[in-house]
C-alpha cells in the first residue's frame, strides 16, 4: 500500500515538473517569436502592436480555452502571421498564455 502511495506521488511530482518545462518553453517561445507584436508578460501594459491584445488580456478573455487558443494559432485571420510551430510548441505557448490568468 505505501509502494502505492509513494508512485502516485511520483507521477504527481513529475506531472508538475514537466508543468513547469512547458510555461518556462511556453514563455521562451512567446518572447522570441510573439513579442514582436503582443506585450508577452504580466505587468506590461501594452503590446507593440496596438491591435495586438496582450498575453494577459487572452488568459482573461471569458471563455477562453486551450481549444480556442488552438484555433486561434493554426487559422489564419487578419493581422495574425501563420507560424510554422510544432504541435508541442503550439501546446507550450498555449499553456504559458493560460497560466496568465488573474484568478479572481
């Protein structure tokens, strides 16, 4: 039983350090390659690009998800370039947007 406990500790910790791999590839991603357009991190309060909303106005948009996310970085729409990511890429920088959310 204690062989138990002790793996699903362990997959929780790892689940948390991979977490962690991810918002800091996420938020690499978003400075060399979003930055140009979008204020990238919390406490900015504009992006370069006027038009361009920032990271943290997207984690706090009602209703915004991974799946919107997603949507929004593979369909091209006026004024956003279409970069070539890896679906791993697309899924770090999703989830370094997301974790700019205020909770309230």
């Amino acid at each position: 039983m204690k062989r138990i406990g002790f793996l699903l500790m362990l997959v929780a910790g790892s689940a948390d350090i991979a977490q962690a791999q991810d918002l800091q590839s996420g938020a690499q991603w978003a400075s060399n390659v979003c930055a140009e357009c979008h204020a990238t991190r919390t406490g900015q309060a504009r992006s370069a690009n006027g038009r361009a909303p920032t990271f943290v106005e997207l984690a706090n948009t009602p209703g915004m998800t991974t799946a919107a996310l997603t949507v929004a970085l593979t369909t091209p729409h006026a004024g956003m370039p279409m970069f070539v990511l890896t679906s791993e890429q697309r899924q770090d920088i999703i989830a370094y947007i997301l974790s700019l959310k205020i909770n309230r």
